[in-house]
C-alpha cells in the first residue's frame, strides 16, 4: 500500500483502474497542472444541448444582440461559480458531494445528493445520449436503439477507467471537436437565413426572454457545481495551482458555454425546423457530415463528466456498490431513459433543466458558503467530512427553505408558480430567488449548535490509498 512519502498507486495512469472513489486524495496522489481543467470543462461545453438552448432564443422574442447578451450574463455568473467549485476541490482533497457533509451532516446530506446529484447524472446522460443517437442515426441510417447502445458501451469503458483517462480523452476532444465546431460556424454564418428581429421593446415576453435565457445558459453552468471538484481535487494543493485553477476552469465555461449559445441562436434564427437536429442538417447541407460527427462525438466529452460524477454520489450515499458498478448501473438507467424519451427532446430537456437548476443552485451555494465561512486546518475540515456522528446539520433546514420559497415563481410547462403567473414580463427568477435565498439564510443557520449530534459512532475519513475497490 502506498502512503503520502512512497510512489503512488495511480499517479498519471491511463492504464490502471481509478482505485479512488470518495475518500480524501492522499499527497502522493495529487498530480498534473491547472490547465487540465480548462480542457475538461471546454470539452464539456462543445456539446449540442448548448446550441438547443440557443436555439431558443428566437421563441423567447430576442433579437441576435440581446440574446448574445443573456448568453453572456448567464456565461459568466455560472463560470464564476464553476471556479470557485473546482478551487475547494484542490484545497480540500474530495469531491464536491463528500463537501457537502459539512453544512449538511453526514447523513442529512443524503436526500440532496440522491435527488440532485444521481437523479440529475442520470437525466443528463440520458439527454445527451439521446442527441448523440439521433445525430448518428442520421448520419449512418442505423437505428437510434443501436446507435446508442454503441455510444453507451463507450463512455462506460472510459469512465470505468476513471479521472487520468478522462481528464486525457478530454483534451483529445477539445482539439478534435474544436475545428469540427469552428466549421459548423463558419457555415451558419455563410448559410444562415434571415437575422433575427432588430429590435428589442421591453414589452410582456421581451425583457422575461432576455431573464429566462441568461438563466437556462447559467442553469447549464450551475448543474455541474455538484461535480465541480472530481477532477481538480488530484491536483497539488498550492496557493498558484488553486489561483489558476480557478481562472482555467472559469474561462474554460465561459468561452465555450458562449460559442455554442451563440451558435445556436443563428441555426435557430434561420431554422425552418422546429427540431434543432434537424435544422442544423438541414441548415449545414453538404458539411452535414462534420456537423453531425461534432454532435456525436460531443456527447462523450459531456457523459464521460456526468456518468463519473453520479457514479462518485452513489458511494457518497454509502449505496453498496463500488464504482465501477456505480458506472455501469448510472449508464444501463441513462440508455433505458433514451430509448422512451427521445421524441420531444426539446420540450423535455428545458422542464428537465429548470428543474433541476431549482434544487441544485441553493444546494451548490450553502456548500460554497460554507467552504468560504469555514476556519480551521485542511485536516481538521475534512475529518468533520467523515464523522458519523453529525447526523444532521442546518444546511439541509437552509436548502430546503431555500427551494421552498423559490417554487411560487417556478416557470414551465409542468408547473408555473402563482408569483410567476402574475408576472410573467419578469422571466424566470425561481433559480436566481433560491440562490439569494440560501445565501442569506445559511450565514445565520451556520451560528447555530448543531442540529443532530449523536454521541458515539465517530468515523475518521478511511485514506484513499487503504481502499482496494473500485
């Protein structure tokens, strides 16, 4: 077994199985540089559903200018995030969903992780499986059944194998689907039919667009904070590595999340399609071909980031399972889901994007406000992290305050909230509300004794190097 002082286990690797599931990454583990997660979350962002909600920008009443713009706020504030969220993976040495134990409690931690972080690993790998089938089934004529059964088999065996792989395959991907997406622009641009809407009046739907697609482009940034660390916490923990950390991740997000968006505001302002795939077909004609690889391939920087980190939140649930298993079972649900779910993805998507967006955004902002409000020795943090006896803990009473008083301004096309329905020329806040929420209210529940603290049980964090499953 390897300590701190001897040569590592897993190191650089690409060959070996990932032994490390949700236990601390040990010093003689922490390995590579801080420009490895620009790649991992610029590869994230070349992904269609991006362009999905671009896309949407002309149904919301947006002109070219404004919706670049909501594209840009909504960028942004989710960047910024993202870099904090990969900054406390360094410092701290676990994933997001281990973090979450702090404000939480050990086992109050539990009902969020399971409802956010499996259920939305699983949603999201279903979508993008879904528009990577549907584009290779266009592309090869083989049905979407197959063509997704491929692609399944292929992101299992890559995450199975875990973070070094990934993190590699992913800078591979940045530089193959980096021309193939540059191409597709080019032809939108030079293709493209007539612009958007010159104008923007502050009319009912105008000004609420403007709100809601900055919110669907910050939702998109927001859904990965639970994952924000799996990669960032095998890195040396050092003041420069966490500062370029940080601004790696945040201009990864950033530029990305704001070329794809922006893209698809052209496919979707000359599209005579209602189907997003099927507009850029039609759109792209003789490059059709590319176009429709960069859509496939994109599917797998995008699930291998999704599958990894919902197979790390079963384990932090204490579900029996290791995670290659974890792996397995999240990919089997997600191809399951595709096969009944891909006809009105649009539709789905967008009701699963607000959704989600609604109970991740608070959950992400007590665990960042606790990371920031917290004092103490590294050591000692992440010791509390393992500690079975903190059952419960205010975290969870502020999250589910927090969701609670954002459901009156809820906004889709399953349920609208009442304060929504009143004024719907505002857009969609519900997310912006239960963030601002959980920011006021966790500051005053973290002052509080502690909730549920039983006497006995105490569980020191077992050091990832003892551990032999995967």
């Amino acid at each position: 077994m390897s300590t701190d002082s001897e040569q590592p286990v897993y190191g650089s690797s690409l060959t070996k199985v990932e032994p490390f599931g949700i236990d601390p990454i040990p010093d003689s583990e922490r390995h590579g540089k801080p420009s490895s997660q620009f790649f991992v979350w610029f590869a994230a962002g070349l992904n269609f559903t991006i362009m999905m909600l671009g896309f949407s920008a002309a149904s919301l009443g947006l002109n070219f200018t404004a919706a670049t713009a909501a594209i840009a706020v909504g960028a942004a504030l989710g960047s910024v995030l993202m870099a904090v969220g990969t900054r406390t993976g360094v410092r701290l040495g676990v994933p997001v969903q281990i973090q979450a134990r702090g404000p939480f409690g050990f086992y109050g931690n539990f009902v969020p992780v399971a409802c956010i972080n499996v259920f939305a690993a699983i949603g999201w790998a279903a979508v993008t499986v879904i528009l990577c089938g549907k584009a290779l089934a266009v592309l090869t004529g083989l049905p979407f059944w197959l063509v997704t059964l491929v692609i399944t088999a292929v992101q299992m065996t890559v995450v199975i194998l875990g973070s070094n792989m990934i993190n590699f395959l992913q800078k591979v991907l940045s530089y193959v689907l980096t021309p193939l997406f540059l191409l597709v622009t080019v032809v939108a641009l030079v293709r493209g039919g007539d612009a958007m809407p010159d104008t923007v009046s502050t009319s009912s739907g105008t000004v609420g667009g403007f709100v809601t697609l900055a919110g669907w482009f910050m939702s998109f940034l927001v859904a990965w904070l639970p994952y924000s660390s799996d990669y960032s916490r095998y890195l040396p923990d050092t003041g420069p590595v966490r500062r370029r950390t940080a601004w790696y991740t945040g201009l990864g997000s950033f530029v990305t999340i704001c070329w794809l968006g922006i893209l698809g505001v052209l496919v979707g302002s000359s599209a005579s399609s209602s189907d997003a795939i099927e507009a850029l077909n039609q759109l792209a004609g003789p490059f059709a071909i590319p176009a429709l690889i960069a859509i496939s391939l994109s599917a797998l920087s995008h699930n291998f980031l999704n599958v990894y980190g919902g197979a790390i939140s079963v384990q932090t649930l204490k579900i029996p399972l290791s995670r290659v298993q974890a792996v397995a079972v999240i990919c089997l649900l997600a191809y399951g889901i595709s096969l009944w779910g891909h006809t009105g993805t649009e539709d789905k998507f967008k009701v699963f994007l607000n959704l989600t967006a609604n109970f991740i955004a608070p959950f992400a902002i007590v665990i960042l406000m606790d990371y920031l409000l917290s004092k103490g020795a590294v050591a000692d943090r992440v010791t509390r992290l393992y500690d079975q006896r903190r059952v419960l803990d205010w975290g969870a009473v502020a999250w589910i305050a927090s969701v609670l008083v954002s459901v009156p301004f809820w906004q889709s096309s399953v349920y609208t909230g009442p304060l929504a329905k009143a004024f719907p020329e505002v857009g969609d806040v519900s997310m912006l509300v239960s963030m601002a929420a959980a920011a006021l209210l966790y500051p005053l529940a973290k002052r509080l004794p502690p909730l549920w603290l039983r006497n006995g049980g105490s569980e020191a964090p077992v050091e990832a190097r003892e551990r032999v499953e995967v």
